[in-house]
C-alpha cells in the first residue's frame, strides 16, 4: 500500500468538490491515505489550445505512485479525456472509479439526478401550477444535459404537457449563453415562459440577474430553478430553489468502493446516490423572515467587510508578487525573489505552497514553445517555491519525482491540490497547495491567481527574451500580453516617432486617450474576470478600428489606451473615435459582461508649426478625456 490516492477534478466546480472532500476526508481517516487531487479549468467555452493545457495536468500524475484514481468524469468539461484517463488507469492495472459517467467496465459511483429532477419538475407543475417549461442545459452532448431533459419531458408528459424542441437551450454550464438565451426570449415578444429550469446553479443565476437587469421579477413574472445547491445559490435574493446531489456521500463511497476494489473484496461495482430538491425562494416557497436563506444572508453581509479585505490583500498580493518576479534578472533572481516573497506572505495561504517550473524554458528564453515544452509534463521540473509551516525548505519533495506529497507520514492525513501554469496548449510548470480547502473557495480566488501568475511569467520570459534579441525583434514583443497592444514602455520608441514624422511633413498627428467608465464598479461586483474582459473588450475595439500602417494602439494603464496616428485629419479623428464607441456597444448588445460599459475618449491633432512636446499633446488629450468623464459621472450618478 502507498497509502495516497490519486483524483482528477476541474476547478470550475469547487462547491461540489469542497463537498466531496468532506465525505473523501471522512474516509481518509479510516483507511489513512493522503488525497492528490489534479485540477483543470478546462471548458466548453476555452480554445482547444488552453483546453489542451489544462487539460496536460493530468498527465502528471504518475498513477504507479497510487493505490487507486477516483476520476470526475461528468465534471471534466471533457467527455474523451473523461474516458480516456480511466481506460489508462484500467490498462495500466491501477483501480479506478469513476464518478457521474458510466463507463465500460469501469467501476461507477452516480448522482442519481433523476430523483432531485423528477422532484423539481413535479413541484413546479402541482404546486405552481406550471406548463410552459425552458430548459437550459449543460453542454449539448453531455450525459448529465440529455438525462435532465429526458426527466423534464416524463414528468410533463405524465401531466399531459410537452417540452417544446424550441425551448430547449444548451449553455455550455457558463454564463454567457443564458444571458443570450434570456435577451432572445424577451425580445421574440412571445412572452416569458412559466419557468427556466436550468441544468446547473450558475445558468440559473446568469438567467435570474439577466431577468432583473431587464426590469423582471421573480416568482412574480416567471419561476428560475437550478442544479447544484452551490453557495451562491443561497445567498443570492430570491434564493434558487435547486437539487442537490450530496457530493459528500459521493465521496465517501467512492473511496470505499476504491478501497474494496484495492483489498480484493467482492462488491457492487456500481452504486448510486439520490439526489434531493431544495426549495428556495425563486419558486414563491420559503419565503418568509424566519427562512435559513434569511440567515444565511444575514450571516453573508456580517462578513463582507472581511471579504473585501481578502479581496484588497489579493490584489495587493498579486502586485507585489509580479513585481518580485518582473525585477528579477534572470531565472535564479526570480527563484530567490520568490522564495522570499513566499515566506514573507505565508499567512494568507494557511498552508503549504511549492511552485515548480521548468527551468529550461525560463533559462533558454530563445527556445519556441513547441521546442522548449514538447516534454510537457515529462521534464525534470525545478523547485522554484518550497514553503513548509511558513518557511524555506525541501523538505517534503520526492528527490527522484521531483513532486511534493510523495513522502507520506503514517497517521496523518493531507490533501494536495496539483494546478496547471500553461502558455496556450503548451505546460511550463504547476502549483501545488497542500491542505486547507481555502483555496478553492472564493476568497482565495485561485483562478485569477493562476491567470495572473501565468500573466506574469509569460511577461518575465518577454523580458529575458528582449534582453537576448537585437533593436529590431525588440520591436516584436513590446506588446502586452493580455491586451496584444503596445505597453506603456513603447511610447518613446513608437510613438514619438509617429508625431515627428508628421511634423516633418507638415501634417497633424492624432493623440487620442481613452478611459473605461466604472471599471471599479465591475471588478467589485463581479470579479476582475468581467473587469478584464471589458479592457479586451476595448483593446479589440481599438485593434480592429486602426487599420492603418501609420496608427498604434497602446495600453497605458491599467483601463486607460493611447492611440497615436500619424498624417491625420478630424474627420479621420471622428470615424476613428466612432468605430471604436460602435465596437464596445455591438460587446454590450451580445452580453458578453454581466453590465454594460463604456469608454470616455478626449483627443487633439497636434500643430506642425508648435513646439509642444508630443507629452504635452497627451496631457491635453487626458484632460479632455477626463471631462468627457466628468459629464458621464454627472449623467450617471452611483
């Protein structure tokens, strides 16, 4: 017995797995094994190249170092490599369990969603007296989508109604297309539909704040249902009336299961844990003072001032963090500035951390990605960050896997959580935290961690790529990385030289500023992810909008873009500040962001015959960029 076990998730569903956790924690303890768990962000709504990145973290584990695997194939955004990594496990000899998708001759432990579902459907139709049905599946091939609309269609029928093939809708279990989905309904002028019953919580939700931006209540004009009894569910006003299907005892038996299979005990290779309606709010039921979703709200906003601590330390976090790594030098500067980093800033992970990369890649910064990362997750990965109870260490690696977590001590249970740092399709390296189920949760905000850490390596590798290259490929990469604009730094180089060219040929320049309105507002209410989205947004508008050789677009702060044009005229000015303005209203009329947005842009033409510096013609432009700004805050007040 190696005494660990291996359990391939995906990070988009961390309610269910904190769930699952307490049932597989509960027989940790029985048996004394540590849990690895390898976690993607793979979704239907990510390019295949990032799917195929993060997707690679499953690569990494190497199963002959485990008793078992336990795979969340319905949850894996990705039925092939659902079946594909238990089909391996079962070639290779190793036991494997797989979770909420049969597979065959792969022992299964399911969510018997029918039961919550048929549940859900029946209290709709006989206590609120509902017949006209929009389901809002999942993905359009997933087992769990058809399953639910197969229930939705047998319990109607047995009512004597139908679920119309026109209001079947599939969401891909993201937001974004239920937002879509809720515009085209208001706006067919059909009128709404009795209920939306959604295949997961956060469809629902998507649905519901989409319901109230258009001026809509509920239970009053229609009824919205989800599937999964996640957290937000409940603290949101109406509360969702949803199913949950008890991912603890999931857990629990499918540890047990996995166990059995590793003992040689005979068993049932297959069982089945019922789900169960929750009643909420947004149905009509449970709405009363005294309701535990009153509470539960209650309890929320007596935390929120923590919560936005956590939100301000996050960020503040993250700056440092990509300071430490940008001042750095080269690879053995960054590996030292981290480590101090990490150890300075150790009580905000309550844990454990390691940070592994693959030195090569930092080091040869010339090498192509295909070049340097063909291996994947094969390579002699380094150990850039290794913090153990708050300080510097080795202690806790593998020295012939060069992978934490490999050292199990007797009598003592840990949960490692294996996340993927990837450059498109390509892997360069992983993070690891160990213990505390903190970090799935929203305080933590590990997506965005990711994200930024990925961010900032990507840049640190820019860097020592500049210093390698002569004037000419420098020119090639002053681009930021998360807009594809020019960053601050190439004003001098590129754009300066724009305004004195046209000086030289008695022409104006244009000096255009331009500045998202509320972006503050976005990133507080729903997260940094919509607030970058709206940047991109912008920086596409802009990209798209300059067509010509003789125009840049640069992001100069972090919500603020320059765009300079040489040889150019007002009307050009005007069709220009026009395009970019009809771009970002197409971004809000698709309900791509949760709110829509909008930019304040000042510019000037600058004088061939003045002296003003090409810095004066920007302040300019930035103070009247700023009072276009000012007369859009009067207009629209907070």
């Amino acid at each position: 017995m190696k005494h660990r076990i291996a359990i391939y998730s995906n990070g988009y569903n961390g309610t269910i797995t904190l769930k699952a956790i307490e049932g597989i924690r509960k027989y940790a303890a029985i048996k004394d094994f540590d849990i690895h768990f390898y976690i993607s962000f793979a979704a239907n709504n990510r390019t295949s190249e990032i799917n195929a990145g993060q997707l690679n973290i499953y690569n990494l584990a190497r199963l002959e170092e485990y008793d078992g695997l336990i795979v969340f194939s319905n949850l894996l955004n990705n039925i092939p490599t659902a079946e594909r990594l238990c089909m391996e496990a079962k070639e290779k000899g190793v036991p494997v369990v797989s979770i909420g998708m049969k597979l065959e001759g792969i022992p299964y432990v399911g969510n018997n969603n029918e039961e919550g579902m048929r549940q859900l459907v029946e209290h709709l139709i006989s206590e609120h007296g509902v017949k006209d049905i929009v389901y809002i599946g999942g993905a359009k091939d997933h087992v769990d989508t058809a399953d639910r609309a197969r229930v939705i269609r047998e319990v109607l029928a047995a009512h004597g109604l139908e679920l119309k093939e026109e209001n079947i809708y599939y969401g891909d279990w993201i937001n974004e297309k239920p937002i879509e989905f809720t515009d085209s309904i208001i706006e067919s002028g059909k009128g709404l539909p009795d209920a939306f019953v959604c295949a997961n919580d956060i469809m629902a939700l998507a649905v519901a704040g989409r319901l109230l931006e258009r001026g809509y209540s509920f239970p009053g004009d229609t009824i919205v249902t989800g599937f999964d009894n996640i957290d937000e569910s409940g603290i949101s006003y109406p509360a969702l009336t949803t199913v949950d299907q008890d991912y603890e005892t999931i857990g629990y038996k499918s540890c047990e299961l996995l166990y059995d299979m590793i003992g040689g005990k005979k068993t049932d290779l297959c069982s089945s844990v019922a789900s169960r309606l929750v009643l909420g709010e947004s149905c009509g039921c449970n709405d009363r003072p005294d309701s535990r979703y009153n509470i539960s709200r209650r309890e929320y906003c007596r935390g929120i001032h923590k919560k936005n601590q956590q939100a301000s330390f996050f960020n503040r976090f993250m700056r440092s963090e990509r300071n430490a790594i940008l001042e750095s030098a080269d690879y053995d500067d960054m590996k030292k500035n981290l480590r101090a980093f990490y150890v300075s800033n150790n009580d905000y992970f309550r844990g454990n951390v390691y940070l592994m990369l693959n030195r090569y890649y930092f080091e040869d910064a010339s090498a192509e990605e295909s070049e340097a990362l063909s291996e994947c997750y094969e390579a002699d990965f380094d150990t850039t960050v290794a913090v153990l109870n708050g300080k510097d260490t080795e202690e806790g690696i593998d020295s012939r896997l060069r992978m934490p977590g490999f050292i199990k001590k007797e009598g003592e249970q840990h949960i490692y959580f294996f996340y993927p740092l990837q450059n498109k399709q390509y892997n360069y390296g992983y993070v690891v935290f160990v213990d505390g189920t903190y970090i799935i949760q929203e305080d933590f905000r590990v997506y965005e961690y990711l994200e930024k850490m990925e961010q900032t390596l990507m840049q640190f590798r820019i860097n020592l790529r500049l210093e390698m290259v002569n004037k000419e490929l420098r020119f090639l990469y002053d681009k930021d990385p998360m807009t594809g604009l020019y960053n601050r730094f190439c004003f001098v180089s590129h754009a300066v030289p724009l305004v004195e060219e046209s000086k030289e040929h008695s022409k104006s320049a244009l000096i255009m500023f331009a500045d998202i309105n509320d972006l503050k507002k976005i990133n507080d209410r729903y997260g940094h992810v919509f607030g970058d989205r709206a940047i991109t947004a912008v920086s596409e508008a802009i990209k798209e909008s300059i067509s010509s050789n003789n125009a840049i677009g640069i992001r100069y702060g972090g919500d603020e873009f320059l765009v300079i044009a040489a040889n150019a005229t007002k009307k050009y000015a005007e069709e220009l500040r026009r395009s970019i303005v009809s771009h970002i209203e197409r971004e809000n009329r698709l309900g791509i962001n949760p709110v829509k947005f909008s930019v304040s842009i000042g510019y000037v033409l600058t004088d061939p015959a003045s002296d003003k510096s090409v810095s004066d013609y920007v302040n300019e432009a930035d103070k009247l960029m700023y009072k276009i700004k000012n007369e859009y805050h009067k207009s629209n007040p907070s």
